[in-house]
C-alpha cells in the first residue's frame, strides 16, 4: 500500500444482492413476457401470410443479414433502422492521405474540433486525438472498437485517443446519434462512433509514408505492416499489424506570418463609437529587453543596462486610448505598437503539438462450429507528445524594489529623482530561459478474448455474443525548463547585504534559503536560471478497466411485417484510476521541494457498474399499399452504480417506408449519465496561473464577452486595483463528490432517399435535438471568474469557487466539475451520396465515379449555466467552434490502376463570441472559409502504389477576426475551436505494398 489517499467507494446493496446472472433475469423475464403477450395478440391468419415454409433452415433464413451500429438485431441488407447512420469506408479513408483517423472523422458535420493536435497545447493532454459529438463533449461520446468498449486514454476519463487507431486498420468508421446510450451505456448521450477494423486478412499490406508542410517545418514519418493468414480450410485467421509514426519537429506562433505578424483585437477611442478592428497588434512587453516607464516616458532596456529609446513599428504607439503614462504597471501592460523590436502574441506557443506514435495488434478468430467462434484480440501502443509555452515573462506588475542594487544611477535620473517603490517592467525571457514543457509519456495495453455463435432456439436462428476485456492506460507527465514562480518572486525581492552585494530580502532573515538574486534588466545568467528553472520527476497515473458483457438475439415470433426480434444481454464494468503526483510537488515526497509553489496530492478512485439491456424490434408491415415496411424498435438498459445507484435509459424507434424508394425514420431516447471517475475524483492540486480580474478598468471596457450585469457586479466587488491587468494567482483543483448524474433526452427524426430510377443515389435529413439537463462540465479558471461577476447576480454557482481579499482583489481560484442547468443542441443532418459506373459507356478502363456530401446546419447551441438563473442563456450557435454550417464533400474517380479525390470543406461564418453584435461592433464576422484537398493514387507495378496528396492547396490563412487568426481562440480562456487551419498548406507521399 502506497502513500496514496485511498477512497473506497460504497457498493450498493442491490450490488451485494448475487451474481449477474440473477441481476439480468428481471428484465431477461420481463421481456420475455412483453414479447409472449404481443404474440399471442396477433391474429393467426395475418401471421399465417409472413410465416416461413418448413422446409426452410436456420441458415437459410440468416443469409444477407448485418448488424451495424444502432442495433444489436441483424437486420436485412440495407436496411439500417431508425437510427440515423453516418459511415466511411476504407476507399473514404485511405483517398484522405491521413494517418490520423480524427482528421479524417473529424470533418464531419456531427463532430466539434475540440481535442485534436491542434488544440491540445491549450486544452492539455497534447496528443490526444478524442471525439466530441454535437459539441457536448469527448465525455459524452462512446468509441467502440468493433463493437466493444475501448479503455480510455487519458486516465479518469472515458476519452478514447484514435491516435492509437492507424487509419490503414480500419475497414470503416459507423457514427450514430439519438438513443445510443439504451443500446451501448449511458456514457452514449451525443452518440456512438464505431470503428471496425479489418478482419480476415489474407495476405501483406504495407506502406511507407513521409509528410511536410510546404515550408518545410513540419516533417513526418510513417509506415504499417499488416499481415494475414487463414488456416484449417479457413475456419481461422491471424492477423498481426504495427504502426510507427514520427512527427517530432515544432511549429510555433512565431513560425506563421498570421500568427507572428501582429494579432487584431476589437477597440474604439469612446464610448459612443462601434468598436473597430486593429490589426497588427503588437504589446511592448513581447521584447527580450527589459521594458520601463520612468518619469512618464517608456524606454527600453539593453542587454547591457543601459536606458535607449525603444523600437516601435512605423506607427508608433496604436492604442486608441492612450494609457496612463503616469501608472507603469497598467501602461506596461496596456501598451501597443504594430511592429518594431515586439514579437507577436503566439510566440513560443505551440500551434500544433508534435507526437510521436506507435501501435502494435494481434487478433485470432477460429470457428469450431457455426455455434461456438472464438475471438480474440491484444493490442498496445504508445504515444509521446508535448505542449509548450513561453518559460517566463513579466507584463509589467513585477517590481524591482527602489532599494535593489539593480536600479541604475541612469535610472533614477530618467526618474527626475528617487525612485517611490520600485521599479516596474515587462518583457519575455525567451532568449535566457527558451520554452517550458509538459512531456506526456502513454502506454495502453488491452486485452479482447470472447465467444460467438449461431444457434436454433424456438425453432428460429438466434445468435450471440460475449467477451472479457482488461485494457490499462498508463501516463507519465513531467515538467520540463520550467520556472519557479515563488523563486522568482524572491529573486526580484532584491536589496544589499551589509558588504554592498546583492542579496535577497528573504536571505538577510533566512540565510540558508538558496536564493538568488534576479536582475531582470540584463540578460540572465547561468546562476540565476540554475536557481530559477527545474526539470521535473515523472508522475505516473494508471487507468485499469475491466468489462464482461454478453447478449443473445433471435427471432421470437412472426408478425404482419416480418419476424420480431429481441435481444437480452448484460454487463459489467469496473474502473480504477491511481492518480499519480510529481514527486516535486507532493508534500508526501521526500523529493517535494515547496520552493517551487505547486502542490499535487496522490489519489486513487474507482468504481463498477452492473447492467441489464434489452431491445425488442417489431415489423408491423410490409409490402403493402403505403406501408412497403413500418416497424417499431423500443430498448431498454438499466444500470446500478456503486457511486450514483440505478440509472434507466430507453429508446424508441420508429420507421415507415410508404414506397420502397423513400423511408422516414425518427427515435427518440433518454439517457442517464453518471459522473465519471475524473469528475468525482480529481487529486487536489495547487499551482500558480496568469489570470486577469473582469473588473478591471481595460475588461470593463474592451471584454469583448461581458454581459449587462458585469458592471454593477464589479461595483459591488469593488476591487482596490483596477489598473493591473495579468495578475498570477493560485489556481486550486480538485474533484466533487457531490455530483449527481446528468439527464438528457434525444431525439431524431428524418428521411432516407433511395429513388429507383437512380439506385446509386442516396439522400438522408435529420433533425436532431439533444437536451441535457444538470450537465456535469467545468471551466477554466478565468471562465469561472468572468461567470461570476457576469451573472445577473453575484450569488450564483460561480463566485463561491473565487476568492478576493479584503480589498476586492483577485486571492485565489477553485476549478472543479459542476452540475450545471442545461445544454441543449438542435440542428439538420443532411447526406448525398453517389456512384456512376463509366465501364458500360467508356470501357472496362473508364473506373467509376462517386460523389458524397455531409452537411450539417446547427440551429441552436444553448447553454444555461446557473441552475438558479434559467432565463440566463448563452447563444454559441455561430460562434467559433459552432458554425452555422459545416460540411465536407468528395469527389472522386478511380479504376483498378489509380484513382483521384478532390475534398472540399466548408465553414460558414463564425464570431468571437454571441455578445458581438452589428449593433456595437463594425466587422463582426470572419466570413465563410473553404478549405480544398487533393489526393490520388497509381499503380506503378503489381500489388505495388505510389500515392500522394495536398491538403489546404490554396494555403489559405485564418480570417483577420480576433482570436481567428489562432484556430478560432481565445488564449486567456485556454480555449482553441480548431476550426481554421494554422498550419497551412501541407502534403504527403508514399509507397504502398499489397499481395
């Protein structure tokens, strides 16, 4: 037993009641006697007109039957049910070039960019490539590997990381929403996306693949080998298949002329203008030198000490409003020019995350019978990444007192005599300390072994399905050149010792402290970043998850439109996360060093749940006059957690074919999610963040997202200091075990199209609308502060989690998940595919053509954060991240010599946020944005393929909307939308090996 707090978590005593077994024969009986009393209700000479002849057998009536995601009853081919079904195929995937499949996924209208390489430098976790359905969150969104549960990447999470899932294994990607959660478990609320993987290999596929971007910065290496073989008359097949991917060099701020050349932000010179665009902004404290206001007037610093006139751009000082001279630490901070010796916001930022990635799986499937198949699958992989940030700056609120050493005799008469306090300055130590890191280290092991089968039962074919599954995700995080904010604080705290050399202050009453005096005037030296920066121990946190589950389906009795099916089945599943702590910052360390100010505290958490589910599909009619096929699908799951005890979700479905040419479909769904591991338990940690006060003079007047209420609640606050903008204040985390589960209902309705006099056309629309209430979410630290003072009132769920001083000002923060009131998302899904045969009219060389399109309009993204202010909504429908429409769609012709794909992706136009409106802003949004991709194939030999791609051909730039040129960003909330490309034009090409 470690040092670790231990929380043990009740089990319910409905837990304790038996076995699985006797927990799933209620419902197992239940349905059984559902289905018992509908049979016996349909009259005999309708159900004598759908029976099949006697002389038919089980297997007979099994042909041309599948199972696709939404449903666990085989259906007939090309039926697909109720439940609207996207799908890419391998032909899809391997024409987009990718070997990331998010990037491939990702495009699709239903999925949000929210953790991709993009932007996980801001959302931490870099190198997680995690799903997020309708925009509701990757915690929402169920990843299934061929059906079954995959063990979350990052630990206490239920996000999957496709990273570990090469793009040349999967046969084809399914993704459903409405109702998934009866089906596959709770964690299904925005929908399930189903990655099935290819099975049955016969042979040798490999490929060799190298990436760049056209300026040559962003180098990548690939190649995969899959391998097959069938045995004992092709009853068995293994396969084995590895992956290793390198993509180690670094595209920063400073690395893109949008993202160096200055950033636009909204101001106005007064209160009665609209706010306009400036662009090209340039804050003075971006500068190597040392920035200072001394008697009112702002000079530069040199590397040698010395004062000299600083080097703005072309137009000298750009504010609108000219800051308060006579104020250093607001003007310092406040400052801006468009050029000269300043570097841009972004610099040293990390505009995508480099990673390194590897996986390796071996799979086994051997049939005994058609009644006992054996499956059996492990897989491991393994993915290095990190994020980057500028290592040290100062914005002007650091002081060097007016008795330090360091203050000049230059100084003092810039000054026009003694200096008052001390003196203020702003500047990056970018060329001294360079970059800080946070390295992540993940291996993920899982383990897949199961049994499946047909069987006769009640004299019709039934089937089933079962497996055990262990995976464990295990990561290691470090810190890398990073600095101690608390040394650094004493460093600057600088005055003389009795001989006349400097010393710091805390050293005259503590002389064994270590601490090293800093002058921020030159450049650093080699004792001063010695004491200043440090490279971390690596902390490790262990995710284990064990899941049985098994269900059997079959036909159970005929019916006007067909035989009735049900599926009855259960699972259980237990997770435990061990939260591992930086050694450094873990008071339970001997290696703890409180000189650095931050905290972490080991934990481990766990939990299990049982569950029961059942589906039941009736075929009311079929071949009759307006009634080609009516059916009606209702499921079921109930769940008992040894955290939040039992939970129900169901789904009902329905579909109507009145010609066979035309189907409408709709479900509807209500789903119960419990708070997962991470929510509930978070190791408390303590560190240091820049944060700004919503109070202050610049936000009250330029917060681009503040609302009416903001001011008044600043009033009442009453900050003593409002002239400071960055301030560096502790930001506590920790999990809630106060939590409770969140509740959400579903529903879809739509149509599909197959028109007859054009079969290889398809046409689908779907209305959608997912409303969550009690939405389990959390926020950054400075969202939760600008929440507090932006809500009607002060007393709401934000504020209790700041604290200020006695003062008014900003003391400390806690971020922690919290239920909040209500998510709702609503939009129309719409889908055209195509497929032209040439050979008949052109030759057998002629190939065929094929043409798709997914298209997605969102009507509303609302959010009603404060249970106690319902009438308090926030519109991000349109805004960054949440285009009105998005779509992607596919060109492409090909033949059994090479092929061609032209992709286009298109972006609507989006804004900063849904308080900027035309009324008070003069340029409000950044216009729509499409983005063109070209790939294709040849062959050059047998079984030999040369392959080759563009992406963002034209190189096109983010907009010139602020926080557009990032990704679509807001850097002080830690958020980044990723919807605007910040790499630019990229290509790729390779070798690809079949026989």
């Amino acid at each position: 037993m470690n040092d670790a707090t231990r929380i043990v978590l009740p089990t319910s005593a409905c837990g304790r009641a038996g076995s699985l077994a006797y927990r799933l024969r209620p419902l197992a009986l239940g349905i059984a006697a559902a289905v018992v009393s509908i049979g016996m209700g349909i009259p005999q000479a309708m159900a004598q007109d759908v029976q099949s002849t006697g002389d038919e057998s089980v297997e007979a009536r099994t042909l041309d039957n599948v199972v696709v995601t939404g449903s666990r009853i085989r259906r007939q081919e090309g039926v697909e049910g109720p439940t609207p079904l996207t799908v890419l195929d391998a032909e899809q995937i391997r024409a987009s070039g990718h070997t990331e499949i998010a990037d491939v996924v990702n495009q699709l209208p239903s999925l949000a960019y929210t953790q991709t390489d993009q932007t996980s430098n801001l959302a931490g976790n870099p190198g997680i490539n995690a799903l997020d359905l309708r925009g509701m969150g990757t915690q929402r969104t169920l990843v299934l590997v061929d059906g079954r549960r995959q063990v979350p990447s990052i630990p206490g999470t239920s996000a999957v990381d496709l990273s570990v899932l090469p793009s040349s294994l999967i046969e084809r990607v399914e993704i459903i929403t409405g109702g998934a959660s009866a089906l596959y478990g709770a964690d299904a609320v925005s929908g399930v996306a189903n990655f099935i993987l290819k099975k049955d290999f016969d042979g040798l596929d490999a490929s060799i693949r190298y990436g760049n971007s056209s300026r040559g910065d962003m180098a990548s290496y690939s190649g995969d080998v899959l391998f097959g073989t069938n045995f004992a008359d092709y009853r068995g097949n293994f396969t084995v298949f590895g992956f290793v991917e390198k993509q180690s060099d670094t595209v920063s701020g400073q690395d893109r002329p949008w993202t160096a050349g200055g950033y636009p932000f909204y101001t106005r010179a007064n209160p009665d203008q609209r706010y306009g665009i400036s662009d090209g902004n340039h804050n003075i404290y971006n500068s190597p030198d040392a920035q200072v206001i001394l008697g009112g007037v702002h000079y530069a610093v040199g590397a040698d000490g010395s004062l000299r006139a600083p080097n703005l751009g072309p137009g000298g000082y750009v504010n609108a409003s000219p800051p308060n001279m006579a104020d250093p630490a607001a003007a310092l901070n406040a400052l801006v020019t468009d050029g000269g010796e300043y570097g841009g916001r972004y610099d040293s930022w990390y505009l995508m995350v480099p990673s390194d990635r590897m996986a390796a799986r071996a799979s086994l499937d051997f049939e005994f019978s058609p009644a006992l198949r054996l499956f059996a699958s492990i897989g491991y992989s393994g993915t290095d990444s990190q994020s980057a940030a500028r290592a040290l700056s100062a914005y002007g609120t650091e002081m060097v007192p007016a008795d330090s050493p360091f203050i000049t005799a230059e100084m003092i008469a810039a000054n026009g005599g003694p200096i008052a306090g001390g003196v203020n300055f702003a500047r990056h130590f970018d060329l001294e300390a360079g970059t800080a890191h946070s390295e992540y280290r993940r291996r993920l092991l899982q383990g897949v072994v199961g049994l499946q089968g047909d069987f006769e039962f009640l004299s019709r074919p039934w089937n089933y399905s079962g497996y055990y599954s262990h995976g464990r995700t295990r990561q290691r995080v470090r810190a890398v050149d990073s600095i101690a904010h608390d040394r650094y604080l004493l460093g600057l705290d600088s005055t003389t010792d009795a001989s006349g050399s400097p010393v710091c202050r805390s050293t005259l009453s503590d002389p064994g402290n270590g601490c090293v005096p800093i002058n921020p005037f030159r450049r650093l030296g080699a004792q001063e970043l010695a004491y200043l920066q440090y490279t971390s121990d690596w902390s490790s946190t262990t995710m284990t998850q064990q899941v049985l589950s098994a269900y059997a389906s079959g036909g159970v009795f005929d019916m006007p439109g067909g035989e009735a099916k049900v599926v009855v089945g259960g699972e259980y599943r237990k997770e435990r996360n061990d939260i591992g702590a930086i050694p450094q910052y873990d008071p339970g360390s001997p290696l703890y060093d409180p000189s650095i100010g931050a905290v972490q505290l080991p934990l481990v958490g766990d939990y299990s749940v049982k569950e029961a589910f059942g589906e039941l599909y009736l075929p009311l009619l079929s071949d009759l006059p307006f009634a080609s096929r009516l059916a009606l699908d209702v499921a079921g799951r109930v769940s008992d957690y040894s955290t939040a005890g039992r939970t129900n979700t169901s789904k009902f479905g329905l579909e109507w074919a009145p010609i066979d040419d035309l189907t409408f479909r709709g479900t509807y769904g209500k789903a119960v999610r419990a708070p997962n591991i991470g929510e509930m338990f978070t190791a408390r940690s303590v560190g240091g963040l820049w944060i700004n006060d919503p109070c202050n003079s610049w936000n009250l007047e330029y917060r681009s997202d503040r609302t009416e209420y903001t001011a008044a609640n600043c009033a009442v606050l009453a900050p003593s200091d409002v002239d400071t903008f960055w301030l560096w204040r502790d930001i506590i985390s920790t999990g809630n075990l106060d939590l409770e589960p969140e509740t959400a209902k579903t529903l879809t309705a739509g149509f599909v199209l197959t028109p007859r006099f054009l079969r290889s056309l398809t046409v689908t629309a779907d209305y959608y609308r997912i409303d969550l209430r009690g939405a389990i979410d959390s926020f950054p630290a400075q969202t939760i502060i600008n929440k507090c003072v932006d809500a009607p009132t002060l007393d709401n769920i934000f504020c209790p989690l700041v604290t200020r001083d006695a003062d008014g000002n900003l003391f400390e923060i806690v971020t922690q998940k919290l239920n909040l009131a209500q998510y709702v998302t609503r939009g129309i899904d719409i889908g055209v595919h195509y497929r032209h045969d040439l050979t008949g009219r052109w030759g057998d060389k002629a190939g065929s053509v094929s043409f798709d399109t997914n298209y997605g309009r969102l009507l509303n993204r609302d959010y009603t954060l404060d249970p106690d202010a319902p009438d308090e909504v926030i519109q991000f429908a349109g805004t960054f991240g949440s285009p009105q429409w998005k779509g992607v769609s596919r060109l492409s012709w090909s033949n059994d010599r090479g092929g061609a794909t032209w992709t286009l992706r298109h972006f609507s136009k989006m804004r900063n946020s849904s308080q900027i409106t035309e009324e008070d802003y003069e340029k409000v949004w950044s216009g729509t944005m499409f983005y063109s991709n070209v790939s294709g194939w040849f062959r050059i030999g047998r079984g030999v393929d040369v392959f080759a791609g563009l992406n963002n051909v034209f190189d096109r730039a983010p907009p010139r909307i602020p926080g557009a040129e990032a990704g679509g960003a807001n850097f002080e909330l830690s958020y980044q939308a990723g919807v605007y490309d910040v790499i630019g034009r990229t290509y790729h090409a390779g070798v690809r090996i079949s026989m």
